[in-house]
C-alpha cells in the first residue's frame, strides 16, 4: 500500500477509553498518519522540514512567526506555519525541528486560546518526543511578575518530553525587534549547521544576516501595503454606537459599528478586531500635574521617533496599571526607604496589596519629587498594547462593517473613579464620525 493509500486509524467507540482519552488518541494519531507523507518526502530530498508554531493573542508573536518563516521559506527551507490555537500538540511528535514563538498573559499563562494545546502537551502518558528538535522564543513584558512564564513553562515541558533544545530559550521585552533578530540569526545558523549542504540558499541568508533582502523594507507592492496589522492599523470609521444597557443600570455595555468597505481587512466569524487605544486625556494631567513637566517636553521613543511627553503618555504608555517594575525603579530614582522596603521578597503579599488599584499617578502623588527628567519617566512604563474585541457581525449579513459588543470597564479605588484604557475610549471619547486605529 503506498503512502497516500495509508488509512488514518483510529479508536473505536466501544473502545475502553474515556470520551477526552479516545479523542486526543484519534487526534494523535490523525496528526501523525497527516504528517508522514511530509516526513517521507523530506528525507527523499534531504530537505529540512521546519514547522513554526505561534501561541499570540494580540498579533506580535504571529507577526514575527510570519517573518520567520518567509525568511525560511526564502531560504529554500520547506516551512509550515501554524498557530497554536487548535494545533493537535500529538502532531508535533512526527515533526523533526519546531520553531516556537509564544507569549504570556494572565498569571503568567499562555494566551487564552492557546491553553488547551498547553494541557493536552501536559496530560499524564504524552507520548515522548524524543525526535524533535525545538527553539523557543518567549515574548513577554518584564513589567510583570511572570516575565515570559508561559515560554518558560513551554520549553520545560517539551524537555521534559525528550525533545532537545536547539538553542537556549530566547525571551525578548515589549521591544521584539532587536530580541527577534538575533534569535531568527541563531536559529538559521543552527538550521544551516543541521541541514544537509545541498542547498546553496541556506548558506546564502547566514552571509547575509541582518541585511538580508527580507529584511529590508517591503517593496511597494500595493496588495502588502493594504494589509493592515497592528503595526499598521486600518484608522476605519465609527458608524453607529448604541448602549445595550439600560440607563439605570449599573453596568454599561455598547455596540459600535465600524466601516471597514473601503480597506483590505477581511474577517471570519469568530475573529477578533484589535483596537489601538490611547490613554484618557484627564489621567494625563493629573499624572502631570504630580510630576514637574509640562507635557510638552520633547522624548525619543524607539521605532516611534521625537514626540512631546504628552503625546508619548496619550498614545505609547500604559499609565492606569502599577506594575512591580513601575515601583521598583521608582524606589530606585526615589531612594525612598518605604517603596524599597516593599520590594523585599518577604513582602510579597504587601507589594501586590499596595500596587492592586492604584495606578502611576497614585505613585507619584504618594511619593512625590523622584523624578528630575521626562525620560526618566517614561523608561519606568510599559508600552500601551492594542485590545481585542470579539466581532459580533458575520461579513456575509454585513459586508464592509464591524461589529463588536464592548462590556466597559468602570471602578473606583484610592479614592479615585478609573477606568479601563480603551472601553472608557470607545464609551466616552470617540463618536459616531471619528476614525479609529484597528486591525483584524
Ligand atoms: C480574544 C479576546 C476577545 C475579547 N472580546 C471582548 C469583547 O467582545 N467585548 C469586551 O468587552 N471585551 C473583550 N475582550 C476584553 C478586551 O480586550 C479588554 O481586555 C477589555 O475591554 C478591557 O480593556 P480596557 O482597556 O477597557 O481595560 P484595561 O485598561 O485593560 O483595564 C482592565 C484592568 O483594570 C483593572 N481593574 C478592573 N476592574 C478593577 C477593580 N474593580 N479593581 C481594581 N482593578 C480593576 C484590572 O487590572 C484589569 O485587568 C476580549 C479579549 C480577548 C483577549
Ligand atoms: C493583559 C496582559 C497580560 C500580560 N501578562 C503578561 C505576563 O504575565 N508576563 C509577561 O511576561 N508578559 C505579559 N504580557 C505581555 C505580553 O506577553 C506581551 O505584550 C507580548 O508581546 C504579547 O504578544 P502577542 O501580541 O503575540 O500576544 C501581558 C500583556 C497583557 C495585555
């Protein structure tokens, strides 16, 4: 029987499994019957199959998986790419060399949709994956406690499974840029290294490193400069805004409809839709009005360029979150014995009292004077990271719109009405007519 004649077999009903242990066995075996004839086909031609896997929730770990493997792919390297989400985690045993890139979220966990491949790698019996060959790079932001855990955890994991690390685990800050090249330089030198030397292009792109053809600026093509991502978001208009909730209600919750007729976005039911928010004008004054600038100091940020404070806290930091690395280098530029004192690890439970609720201007009314520059200011923040909203509407009933249903976020701490970033954007500060920055 030839390879393409190859039945996928499976576990019968009667079988004395569990419904869960019946359906990850048919799923791995699915995966590895689906993966042989690719397995067969690589060692014929020698070529270095590599899959690269993505776990991502607000699109910059799939954006950089999708650079990896065009690189790859130009590379003269046959490449898969796939996210996470609903990738069969049995498949990966019939994989040679995996490629992950994957970031963190909640409690240091993998982002939301990517958490069932996570607990099917890690029930009891996975079968080992002696075979595999991986490299891991882990996003994450060091403002959390958990900086890059889900990475951390993955790499554990797969190790833990037998598979062998190709690299060191790779973990890279908000800022992906610098961290992303030199992991995807290290990776390709491993791949060369691995791979037979027939082909010449994979020398080619090692020689050539970082100013490689893909590296440089796209091309004008017209169809990649429509595409829109988050880093080059679709500023679409808002066309209706309606509360669902009644006025009387405790709770507000609105559905706003954005024209997307005249862009290449293109969505499926189920997708989401990133929206760029910028931080609430009032929260900035107030924040300034506790430091000793005026907001229209000039600060440089990376990839963003010469804008005034102001602008920088409105569109690129994340303000309305106190964050343990917020107060620590704080305590730093402060020298102030209280803030240091909650840092020790003996005061854990105090530190995550002290900073639930209260955000950088609460900081620094409480603990006024440490700061004597805007950039030192701005070098304690976080980026401000773009929010997902579920579309509701379905492209065939509404061609050309958007649909989200947004639940808005509203709470009083410290004394202080807050708000969430982009619900109270979307519910307070932006009307039918404005444009707003979003992608799929
Ligand atoms: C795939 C996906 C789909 C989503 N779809 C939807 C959707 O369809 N509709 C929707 O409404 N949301 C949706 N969300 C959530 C959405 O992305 C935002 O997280 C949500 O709108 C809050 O964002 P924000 O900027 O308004 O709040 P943020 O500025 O992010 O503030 C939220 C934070 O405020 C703090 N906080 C909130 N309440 C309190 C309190 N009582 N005390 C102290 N601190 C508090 C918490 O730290 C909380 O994490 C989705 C998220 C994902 C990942
Ligand atoms: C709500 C939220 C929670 C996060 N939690 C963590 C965390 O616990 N640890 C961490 O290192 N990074 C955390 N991050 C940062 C993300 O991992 C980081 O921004 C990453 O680059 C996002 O990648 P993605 O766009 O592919 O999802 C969090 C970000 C958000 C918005």
């Amino acid at each position: 029987m030839s390879r393409s004649e190859t039945l996928v077999p499976f576990i019968p009903e009667e079988a004395p499994f569990t419904h869960e242990q019946r359906a990850w066995l048919n799923g791995y075996l699915a995966g590895l019957y689906s993966y042989a004839p690719a397995k067969a086909a690589e060692s014929a031609s020698s070529d270095l199959h590599v899959v690269v896997l993505y776990g991502s929730q607000t699109g910059t770990a799939e954006g950089l998986a999708r650079k990896l493997s065009k690189e790859l792919k130009g590379a003269g390297y046959t490449v898969s790419l796939n996210s996470l989400e609903g990738y069969i985690p049995a498949t990966l045993a019939a994989e040679r060399i995996a490629l992950f890139i994957v970031s963190t979220y909640g409690d240091g966990e993998a982002p939301d949709l990517v958490q069932p491949f996570f607990q099917q790698l890690c029930v009891e019996h996975f079968p080992l994956l002696g075979n595999v060959s991986y490299a891991i790079l882990a996003l994450g932001d060091s403002h959390y406690e958990h900086f890059c855990q889900f990475g951390k955890n993955l790499d554990a994991k797969l190790r833990g499974l037998g598979a062998t690390d190709i690299l060191p685990r790779a973990e890279s800050g908000v800022d992906v840029d610098r961290p992303f090249t030199g992991w995807k330089k290290a990776v390709i030198k491993k791949l060369c290294d691995m791979a037979t030397p027939s082909s010449a292009k994979h020398g080619e792109i090692l020689l050539s490193g970082e100013t490689s053809a893909v590296d440089m600026p796209a091309p004008p093509i017209q169809a990649a400069t429509q595409k829109h991502t988050r880093e080059n978001p679709y500023f679409s208009f808002l066309t209706e805004k309606r509360a669902l909730t009644h006025s009387s209600s405790s709770k507000l919750t609105i559905h706003l409809d954005f024209a997307v007729e005249d862009s290449a976005l293109h969505y499926e039911v189920g997708d989401a839709c990133g929206v760029i928010p910028q931080n609430c004008p009032a929260l900035i004054d107030t924040v300034l009005s506790f430091s000793r600038f005026t907001g229209n100091e000039p600060i440089d940020i990376p990839k963003v360029g010469n804008v005034t404070l102001r602008e920088g806290l409105l569109q690129h930091f994340a303000i309305t979150r106190l964050t343990r690395k917020m107060l620590s280098e704080y305590a730093t530029l402060t020298e102030c014995k209280q803030l240091k004192e909650l840092l020790v690890p003996s005061q854990q439970v105090e530190l995550e009292r002290y900073l639930h609720g209260r955000d950088l201007a609460d900081l620094l009314e409480e603990y006024p004077g440490g700061l004597q520059t805007p950039d030192e200011l701005v070098k304690m923040l976080p980026r401000l990271v773009p929010r997902l909203y579920s579309i509701s509407s379905s492209p065939a009933a509404h061609p050309g719109q958007v649909h989200t249903t947004v639940s808005v976020v509203r709470y009083r701490t410290h004394d202080r009405d807050r708000g969430g970033v982009c619900s109270t954007l979307l519910a307070d500060r932006i009307g039918p007519g404005d444009r707003l920055p979003i992608y799929i």
